[in-house]
C-alpha cells in the first residue's frame, strides 16, 4: 500500500547527503582549521602543565637529597679543620672544587687571629622576616692561610660589637664559594670590595692577605664567645620538604582537566552537528 508524503515528514526526515557524510566519517568535523588548532593548543596546554608536574617531582628528589646530605653531615661531629683541609690547600689549589662540595656543612673547630681591618659586609640579606647584612672577617691561622668567618646576620641600623683581638678558637659549619646565579645582581669585577652581593673567594682573594681558603665558615661558637645577640648565627636551612609534592599533583589535575574539557568540548559538538543534520 502506498503512502503519500507531507510536507510535515519531508520536514522530519533527515538529510540523506549530511547525514551520509556525517556517518561516513565522523570525525570529519574535528579536522577543520579551527578545530585542528584547538587541538594543538590543547595538547601544549596539557604537555605543559604535565612537565610542570614532573618539574616539581624533580625538585622534590633534589630537596630530599639535599635534606639527606645536610642532616648527614650535621650529624657528624666537629673536628679540627686541618682534619678536612690538607695544611697545603688555598683557594687557587688543584681540585678545589670538589674539595669544597665534599666538606660543605660539615663543622669545624680552627685557631686564628681576626683581621678586622679586611672586614665584609655580605647585604641585601634577609633573616626571621629582617632586612640585614652578613658580617665577615678573615681569620688569620696559626699557618698564615686565612679563613672568611661569617660572624652571623646584623639587622639594618644595628652595629656589632668589635671582634676580639686575642687569638680565638672558632667553631661553625663550612661552605663552598659562593657563585652568582642567574639574575642576581653583581659585585665589581676590580678594587677592594668592602660590600658584597656574595662570598665569591676567588674574587676576594687578591684583597686579603695571605693564602685563601676555599671554604668560608659560618660561626657557631667562639672562645672566647662573641657578644650575645649580636650579630645573630645564620640560621640553618630548612629541612622540610616544601611543597613540591602538592604543586605536582595540582599540575596533573591540571592536565588532566584540559584533557577531559577537550573530550566533553568534542562530544558536545558532535551531538551539536549530528542534531543539525538531522533538521532538529
């Protein structure tokens, strides 16, 4: 029996060009240039948080390492610096380097006299939320080398008391020469530098008189004992682990989140098309 069409089911009935192509190839939508560079911001956005994320894990296995090393060595008792510095070893001695990085926080007793004459002031430092300066003076040893002792942190507006001039015996941790890094700001490159951005030792071997140590020294203690309060010991690092393993995961759901709107933002434009193709 035959059936007559009305208007009405010409109006209902899909489009057999647009929906034959629609269901030939689906995704032919999603390959337009709009949405090809959708695409491409998407999956940068997303690469990009994620090595964010993997950054982060990075730096997180630095700081547990670097913890490690620290808590190691802070562990480790105090002994008489010739122990951990052969008598023949100044600043511009082979292997110096590592000589450096292998003793760095560990902690050292050593005899001298301070030559306040050759004082440093390290500035633009910052301690407990104060604004301040380091205070060094090099300490001349028993066998003419010399050794940058870092007295400690002195607010802005506070003067420190005098060092002694008798022969003192120090104790306090030990650290490598200090380098610029990438932005931070720079010290002169010629003259007597009485004001430093940092303990570069091999820029303030020239000034100082006798053979430099390749390490300086952040004082403990002191016999006879400096003035109480003044200046401050510079405070130890902190040890924790911050908050690299949070930043991490924030990165990933990040990531992830890109991935699934991309995902919804394609399911919906296909229903979108499909609905127009069909006349609804």
């Amino acid at each position: 029996m035959s059936r007559s069409y009305s208007r009405a089911d010409s109006h209902d009935t899909p489009r057999p060009d647009t929906v034959g192509l629609v269901m030939r190839d689906r995704w032919a939508l999603f390959l337009s240039p709009k949405w090809i560079a959708f695409h491409l911001v998407v999956i940068i956005a997303a690469a990009t948080l994620f090595n964010l994320g993997l950054w982060q894990l990075r730096r997180l296995d630095e700081r547990q390492s670097f913890n490690a090393v620290v808590e190691q060595r802070f562990s480790e008792p105090a002994v008489a610096l010739d122990v951990l510095i052969p008598d023949d070893v100044v600043i511009d001695s082979d292997g110096v380097d590592v000589l450096a990085a292998g003793i760095e926080w560990r902690s050292a007793t050593v005899s001298g006299t301070y030559l306040p004459e050759h004082a440093i002031r390290v500035v633009n430092r910052s301690q407990n939320g104060r604004a301040g300066d380091n205070l060094v003076v090099p300490l001349r040893l028993d066998d003419t080398r010399v050794l940058l002792v870092s007295r400690g942190f002195v607010p802005l507006g506070v003067e420190a008391p005098d060092v002694p001039s008798v022969t003192v015996e120090v104790t306090g941790r030990l650290h490598p020469s200090q380098e610029r890094s990438l932005l931070g700001a720079r010290d002169p490159s010629e003259g007597v530098l009485t004001e430093v951005q940092r303990l570069d030792l091999s820029r303030l071997d020239p000034q100082i008189p006798g053979g430099l140590l390749p390490v300086y020294m952040d004082l403990l203690s002191s016999n006879p004992p400096e003035v109480s309060g003044v200046p401050e010991p510079v405070i130890a690092p902190d040890l924790s682990e911050g908050n690299h393993l949070s930043y991490a995961i924030q990165w990933f759901v990040f990531s992830l989140a890109i991935l699934a709107g991309w995902v919804v933002a394609m399911q919906v434009s296909q229903k979108r098309a499909l609905r127009l193709s069909s006349g609804h």
